[in-house]
C-alpha cells in the first residue's frame, strides 16, 4: 500500500463510529474489488443473463451503505459481507425471473471445478438450487456453508477466510473440503 493510501481498516472502522465521510473515502478504494467479485458472480452466469457488473456492483454498494450496525473487523469482513449481498441480490434476480416465467429457465451459475459436479467443464447448477443448498448446508453446520460463501461467492482465498472467520486455515481448508464433497452429493441428486 502507498504511503498516501488511507488504510480500509481504519476508514472502515471510523464508518462504524459514524463518521459519515469515512464512507466517502472507502468507496474509490473499494470499488475495483467490488466490481471484481460481481464480475467474478456473473462470469458464471448464463450468456443471456440480465443483471450486469455495474448494476451488481451499485445494488451492493447501496446495501452496504445501509449496513450501519456493523462493526466492521477488516477489509476482509467487508469484502464477505459484500459477497453474502452480492449472493442475495443473485439470488432475488433469478427469484424473480423465474417467477415473471413461470417456470421457465431460471438463473444458472457453473460451479468450479473443485465441486467436482460432473466431468463435463460447462456444467451448470441452476442458481436457486445452490441457494437452496446452502441454505442446507447452514442449517447442518454454519460454518461450512460461510466458509463456501466466502470462498466460492466471494472468490476469498483461504488466508482471508480465516481471517474473516477468526478460524485458522487448516480448519478452513478441512471444512472446504467437506462442504464441496456435501454440495456435490446435494446437486448431482
């Protein structure tokens, strides 16, 4: 980090305190990580998908603007509950897509390879189905099913996991490893 550059931490935490223009200064320095986790979401999706970059990257910024009982830890918990907004948002556009179609297709996103789903490389799990999933999966063990939002949605390696987590990284990699191999027995039923 340049000498300039304010710390996100600091800003982040000054936000929490309620100084309104710490929020301001956040914003250019988090708005290129932003923009790449919502590219890193709709690369995913289906080529015909609707919502674009831009408008995911505004709807999440507008929610976490709205974020004031937060105290934010770091600029990794930041960037994991932007992942959690971003996953919602996803998650409401294809809701309701797929109601206006009424059944008709709904909103894909591929899961990576380390999901082992299938052999075919363009295997795609249908969107509400993963949430669906997840939602499982939280009810079953939390743990796993944040750190495969964080790690999956998110695109946060397993050091920032941790750290958002407060866990090391061995228990995050162990439970990485379990809530793939439990998601991929739940979608390729």
């Amino acid at each position: 980090m340049a000498e300039n550059t304010p710390d996100i931490t600091e800003l982040l935490q000054d936000w929490s305190a309620g100084q309104r223009e710490a929020l301001d200064a956040i914003v250019p320095l988090v708005y290129d990580e932003l923009r790449r986790q919502a590219h890193h979401y709709l690369r995913r999706e289906r080529r015909e998908h609707t919502l674009q970059t831009t408008a995911l990257v505004n709807e999440a910024y507008l929610k976490l603007v709205e974020q004031n009982r937060v105290v934010w830890q770091n600029r990794a918990h930041f960037f994991g509950i932007a992942a959690n907004l971003m996953r919602r948002i996803l998650v409401d556009h294809a809701k309701t897509k797929h109601r206006v179609k009424r059944g008709g297709s709904t909103e894909n996103l591929p899961l990576e390879e380390a999901f082992y789903v299938a052999a075919a490389e363009d295997n795609e799990v249908d969107l509400l189905s993963l949430d669906k999933a997840l939602n499982e999966l939280a009810e079953i063990d939390e743990q796993q099913a944040r750190i495969v939002e964080l790690r999956y949605f998110s695109g946060l390696s397993i050091a920032e996991t941790a750290e958002v987590m407060r866990i090391s990284a061995a228990t995050v990699k162990r439970d990485w490893q379990m809530a793939k191999a439990w998601l991929h027995h739940e979608l390729s039923r």
